[in-house]
C-alpha cells in the first residue's frame, strides 16, 4: 500500500501534468444531462457520447420532453452508444421520476440517486462530485485498473465497491473527485491497458509498477 506521504505527492503530480481534470469527459449544460450522458456512456465512450447528445437533448429540449419521448425514436438516436433499447427506456424513466418524484431536480444523495433507473454508484458519484461538488470516488475501468497498478490495492480485484471503499479511506475528501477524474486522463493517455507507457509516466517514481 502507498503512504499517506506517496498519496500527496502522486495527487499533485496528476495536477502539475493534468490541470484539467475533466479534459476529454462528458459534455452537458444542465444537470440532468450528464446524468443520461453518463447512463449512455457505459460500456461506450466518452467520445462517442458527446457526438450523441447534442443530438439528443436538441430533440427532447427539457426534462417533460424525455419523459413523454417515442420509445422508437429514442433509441435510433442513442443508437451508436450501444445497449440502445435498455439505455433509451432507462432514460425515459428517469425522466419521469425526476419529475414525479424529484420535483425537476437531480437528487444530490446518493440513496436517492440509486432510485433513478439505470442509475448505479458510478453515476451517482460523479453527479455527487460533478454536479454537487462533494467527496465522489467515480470507479470506472481506468480506476480499477491503475489502483491495483498504482498501489492502492494489495490484491488484484475489479470489484468497484471496494475500490471505492479502499479509495475514500486514503484519499483527501476535498482531492477525491478530481483525483479519480484526473486518473482517467492519465490511463488514457499513458497508462493504457495494452501496454503503459511507464517510461513517460509522471508518477513512475511512486506507482508500485503491478502491471501484470
């Protein structure tokens, strides 16, 4: 496990070498939006997303719109983003609960987003951190794979809850959020899953180098 002194000094060399955290992520305007970016963007990219819902909430401009959307003409739209017919009645049902239950607004618990269809501890998080600016520990794959790599894990796992639980244990509430966005960047920049580029790497002298 790294030491309390490692962790320092590993979240200011990710913001020395990333100042901008959410470089890459997921664009939206209003709140809502990138809770529905986020529920397309699993097992989908980014990328791809952002090419997808300007598209989206160009179609269905407010909250009512989604909710009362034509199932059909939803999910051509969210297509490219894959599982489309799940993702689209996910996002229609969350539309309506946002209405119905929610007065309009996106829940800023994380018991009440888990109620939201389609709405796991991934996407909450990053509505708690994102949206809400409070301690989020996002765990997507870049996570899970540098936090065995890294050090913070002494056993190799891909279970997101523990992750998460080992992560908000160590790290600084107030670096959390920003820390797990910034690991993102990094995996996908030098830290890759086929072959890191260790010899570029701005934490190579930290990172505990669990590769296989």
């Amino acid at each position: 496990m790294l030491s309390e002194n490692e962790i320092l000094a590993l979240i200011r060399l990710l913001e020395e070498n990333y100042s901008d955290p959410l470089f890459g992520g997921l664009k939206y305007e209003k709140d809502y939006e990138l809770l529905f970016a986020a529920r397309l963007a699993a097992q989908c990219t980014d990328a791809r997303v952002n090419m997808v819902t300007p598209i989206l909430f160009e179609k269905y401009p407010s909250l009512e719109a989604l909710a009362s959307a034509d199932i059909e003409e939803l999910e051509h739209i969210v297509m490219p983003c894959g599982f489309y017919r799940t993702k689209a009645r996910d996002i229609v049902n969350a539309a309506s609960m946002l209405i119905g239950k929610f007065d309009g607004k996106v829940p800023d618990t994380m018991e009440e987003l888990l109620e939201l269809p389609g709405v796991g501890r991934k996407t909450a998080n990053l509505i708690l951190g994102d949206v809400y600016k409070k301690p989020a520990i996002v765990v997507d794959t870049h996570c899970i794979r540098l936090s065995y790599r890294i050090g913070f894990l002494e056993t190799k796992t891909k279970n997101a809850e523990k992750i998460e639980a080992v992560l908000r244990e160590v790290l600084p509430s107030d670096k959390s959020n920003d820390f797990c966005h910034r690991l993102v960047v990094h995996g996908r920049a030098v830290c890759t899953a086929r072959q890191p580029a260790c010899v570029k790497c701005c934490i190579a002298g930290i990172c505990r180098k669990n590769i296989h």
